[in-house]
C-alpha cells in the first residue's frame, strides 16, 4: 500500500501569503483607527467645545492676578 503524498505548495506562496497579510493590516488598522476616533477623538473635541463655550478669559486672568500669580501684570484693571 503506497500512500502518495501531495506535494506542498510552494510557486507564489510567499506572494500569495504577503498579500492576505497586507489586507488583514490595512483592515485591521482602518478598523483600529475608525474606533479610536469614535472613542477617544470625538469625545474630546466635544469636551474642548463645551469648555470653550463657557470659557472667559478675561475672568480667568482676573482670578491668577487677585491670587498673585501675575508679578508683571498690574493688581488694579
């Protein structure tokens, strides 16, 4: 009983292997990078936003004067 093995494949294996790598990688990092932007970048522009809003400047600078933190800026405005 002689058992005949197949031979393995070899001709374009290396090209046909770096090809379903390549895809995987880039859907992977596409998938990766959409996610990111849904969890971390959005949240943060809308916080950024927010606080933008309701910012004064002019209060703020107010507040560091009157604790001191401005030496070069007048006490009195």
């Amino acid at each position: 009983m002689s058992a005949v093995l197949k031979k393995p494949e070899l001709r374009g294996f290396l090209a046909k292997r770096i090809k379903f790598h390549l895809v995987a990688a880039t859907v992977s990092s596409l998938a990766v990078g959409f996610v990111f932007k849904l969890l971390y970048v959005d949240p943060r522009r809308k916080r950024n936003a927010d606080f933008h809003k309701t910012y004064n400047p002019d209060r703020h600078l107010q507040v560091m004067k009157e604790h001191g933190l401005l030496q070069s800026c007048p006490l009195e405005t």
